[in-house]
C-alpha cells in the first residue's frame, strides 16, 4: 500500500469557508477521504486551519466550533514536527525559495513518504524534493 497524500491547510479551511462553494464541495470531498485514511496532514496544517477559523474568517469562528470541527477531523492522521523536519525545511527555501512555512509542509510530506501534496498555495505540478503538488481546485481536471 501506498504512503497517503498530505494536505495543505487551504484545503481544510476551504471545507469549511462558505464564500466559494465549488471549492467547499471540492475540500468536503477530499476531507472525507482524508478521514478515511488517504491523507494525512500535520500539527502546523491544523494550528494554521484553526488561526483562520479564529481570526480570519469573516465572521470569525466561535472557539466551541473550531474544537467541535477538530474533533470530527480527528481521525485524520497528524505528523508532527521534529529538529529534521525543521533543517529539512531550510533546504526546502533555501533550494525551491519558497516560505519557511511552506517548506515545513514539504518536509512533513517528505518525511511521511507522500508522492504528493495537495495544496492551492504551493505551485502545482512543482515537484519538491520528489513531490508533485496537486492543486485540486485548478484548471487542470483532478480525480477527488
């Protein structure tokens, strides 16, 4: 069996964001394969997901929801971060230029052995350290 794909945190927050609802249904779809085991994500994608439910989101989320939906994502797999996946990140910006924070993500999906990360942030169809992004709200036709 094949390691999962990771998921961005864009994708979570689309799932639950009501401004675009092709790319909620999209992020819905892929959030409920996550719950069955063929994502994974990690500790930075949900305190990322949550700080936008809190603080961004327009109204802002009410702390009671935001535990009630980390609940119902529980069951996705969670990675955290260790002293290599940090120096992993620094070569990601120092070799790709992208942000500290998104070389985190790469570096998790690299140390999870994901084929593939699933993300509207990051450049699709880039591969980083041998991981193609996917952008499931793209032009370019992804199977969800």
């Amino acid at each position: 069996m094949s390691a999962p794909d990771f998921l961005d945190s864009n994708v979570l927050i689309y799932a639950y964001q009501k401004t675009d609802r092709t790319k909620q249904s999209i992020a819905q779809k892929i959030v409920s394969r996550a719950q069955a085991g063929e994502f994974l994500i990690s500790t930075q994608v949900l305190a990322e997901f949550s700080a936008t439910l809190l603080y961004k989101m327009s109204p802002r989320a009410n702390p009671k929801d935001v535990l009630q939906i980390l609940r119902v994502l529980s069951p996705i797999r969670v990675l955290s971060p260790d002293s290599d996946t940090i120096h992993r990140a620094v070569e990601a910006h120092s070799t790709y230029g992208v942000h500290f924070y998104d070389g985190m993500i790469i570096a998790a999906a690299e140390r999870a052995g994901c084929e593939r990360i699933w993300s509207e942030d990051l450049s699709s169809s880039q591969t980083y350290f041998g991981i193609k992004v996917v952008n499931p709200f793209g032009s370019t036709k992804v199977t969800v």
